[in-house]
C-alpha cells in the first residue's frame, strides 16, 4: 500500500531535496535531471509544477546528466523548488478555504 505521510510536506525542505539531489548526482550520475526530478517528486510528493517552475526559471536542461550540473546549481535548484511548492501549498490553501 501506498500511504502519504501529511505530515511530510512540513518536514521537507530545502536541504533535505538538496541532499536527495545530491546522492543522486553521485549514485546515478548519467540520469537526466528530468528523472532525477521526477523521482524525487514521487520521494516528497511535492507538486510537479514547482520543479517544472524551478527549472524553468533558472534556465536548466532537463535533459543534461545531472552528473554535470554544478553544486551551486543544485543548491539554487533545491531552495527554488522548495520556495515554489510552499507558495503552490499556499496558494491552494487560499482557494480551498474562502474566508
């Protein structure tokens, strides 16, 4: 069974992605960085538009190795998704409950 920890969405921030990037540019260094992401939105069950929006913004090619991005890159990459999930969470809070 597949449960989804509420919990989880609190608990993960920017290093924690950081770190889960980083043991991949390491383990898996040939995976495009679109299956790195992939992957990792499935780990924290963030919203596929914040990385989507990330990577967008930061001008990065999903299709490199993330074995050749740089560690500031995956830094910046990581507080980016982190910063667009929150407002994402934000922004779905704000239109489920009116006020």
């Amino acid at each position: 069974m597949n449960f989804r920890n509420p919990l989880h969405i609190t608990t993960a921030d920017s290093d924690q992605i950081l770190a889960y990037l980083l043991a991949r540019q390491h383990l898996n260094p040939h995976k495009s960085l679109g299956e790195v992401l992939d992957a990792a939105g499935s780990a924290f069950s963030w919203c596929p538009n914040a990385a989507r929006t990330a990577v967008d913004w930061l001008s990065l090619n999903t299709d490199q190795a993330v074995g050749r991005l740089r560690k500031t890159e995956l830094i910046q990459l990581s507080r980016s998704i982190h910063r667009f999930w929150l407002q994402a969470i934000g922004e779905h809070e704000s239109v489920s409950c009116p006020q």
